[in-house]
C-alpha cells in the first residue's frame, strides 16, 4: 500500500533524520554559510540552500520530527480528552449529559482558526507541547460526539447489565466494558484526522502563530520562503512537497484503514 509506505517513511525522518539527512551535503541543518544563502540546488546540495546557508535538504528532513510529534501529541490528547468527555455523557446522561453537550456545541460553533490564532498570539512560548495544547483544545468536540453515540450504543447491552448486576461499579465498567467496545470509530476517526493535524500546524506557523525559529519545521520554511518566491522558488517547492505528500500519504491511509474496520462501507 503506497500511502503506508509513504507514512512509514515520514516517520523513519522523524524517528532519525540524521540517518537520511546525510545522503546529499554534509547533512547538518545548522550548519550554515551565508555565501551561500539562497543558492539554488546544484551537485551535492539537490534542494540547495536557505536564506541563512544551510542545506535545504537536511532542513526538510528534520522538518519531519516536528510536524510528526505535534500529530502524535495532538492525536492523543484529542482522543483522552473525548473518550472522558463521551463516556460521562453517554453513560451517565441526564445533566451531565446535556452540560457536556452543549459544551461541544460551544466548542464547534466557534471558527477552530481564528480561535487557535488568537490564544497562540497571547503565549510568550511557542513549542511542540503549546502548539498540540491549542490543537487539541479545538480537536477533541467532533471525537467526543462520536464516542457519546458509541457509548450510547452500548451502555445498555447484556454485558453491561449483568455487570451492574455483580455489583461492578462505573468506573469498572466504564474501563473493563464501555470503553473497549466504543472507543473503535474514535480511534478511526481520529486517524483520519492525523493528516488535518499536520495541515494545520503547518498554517498557524505558516500564519507567524506556531512554531518559531529556531525552529527547524516545515511550516517555518514556508513562511520564510514566502518572501523569495519569485527570486529563490526552490526555498518553496521542496517543503511544500513534502508536506502535501505527508498530508495525502496520512488521509489516504485513514481512509484505508477506516474501510478495512467498517464492511459497512465497502
């Protein structure tokens, strides 16, 4: 399948770039000239160099780590912060049912940019952990939905009642039973989302609001590169890429995956 193998490489150049980086150049990101500043590509050197001198190439092969980790936080978080949210709504309903879904009401009737925008210009630090904070404090609404209906499904299940009838207390139940038999469509949604993750931590830092330099990430390069486009395109080309073929390589294996879980599709 070729949007695993395309996944399974961006994650080899985020778990160690420094064994792909070093194919072309000298394979060291900050390792820079500034006679050499924006040169094109040329022997040795196949994506040329940056504003600062340094080799384009080892650049865009580090810039995998960080789009990488803010998925995997943001993944996770998002899928924490919904399976708490959707078993106390599902399970136990009633007010806590309706608070906690007027909370995700609020929460996706707000626009997620403007909104993640806004609370990264307020903080003084911008970081992989500041960065998944604020994407998953807009990502986890949709995913609680899901899990509510999930649980919903089978909180009133034989298994579950003979559970209570044993004596089994919520928080059980909730972790031997509810839980493994929802949190499925959860898990498939929230792969399909890893390639939106990325898509948006590339615009807030491309938008000045997400990481900063030194930074080394695909979304700087392109924020920097925005300057030099009619001068020096390659600064642009290259990045851009390799985020588009991440994001498609991620969707498209989302996809798969949610149609090998789901026959109903088919």
């Amino acid at each position: 399948m070729i949007s695993a193998t395309v996944v399974l490489i961006i994650c080899a150049l985020a778990v160690a770039p420094q064994a792909f980086a070093g194919w072309f150049g000298h394979g060291d990101p900050r390792a820079c000239d500034l006679a050499d500043s924006a040169l094109p590509p040329r022997e040795g050197h196949p994506f040329g160099f940056d504003v600062q001198g340094c080799d384009l190439y080892a650049n865009v092969i580090y810039g995998a780590r960080s789009s990488v980790a803010i998925a995997l936080l943001t993944t996770l978080g998002t899928v924490v912060v919904a399976v708490v949210v959707g078993c106390l709504a599902g399970y136990f309903r009633g007010w806590t049912d309706m608070l906690m879904s007027r909370l995700v009401d609020v929460f996706l009737g707000f626009p997620a940019l403007v909104g993640m925008i806004v609370i990264l210009q307020t903080l003084s630090t911008h970081n992989e952990f500041t960065v998944s904070a604020v994407l998953i404090l807009f990502g986890w609404p949709a995913l609680a939905r899901v899990m509510r209906g999930s649980v919903l499904a089978v909180v009133n299940s034989e298994y579950i009642a003979a559970a209570r009838g044993i004596g089994a207390g919520p928080v059980r139940i909730l972790l031997r039973h509810v839980i493994p038999n929802s949190i499925g469509p959860v898990a498939v949604l929230a792969g399909l989302n890893v390639g939106g993750i990325i898509a948006y931590e590339s615009a807030l830092t491309f938008l000045g609001v997400g990481l900063q330099t030194p930074a080394i990430s695909w979304g700087v390069q392109l924020n920097t590169a925005q300057q030099y486009f009619t001068t020096s395109i390659h600064l642009l080309v290259f990045p851009s890429i390799f985020l588009t073929v991440t994001v498609l390589g991620f969707v498209l294996l989302g996809d798969a995956l949610r149609d090998a879980i789901d026959p109903r599709i088919r």
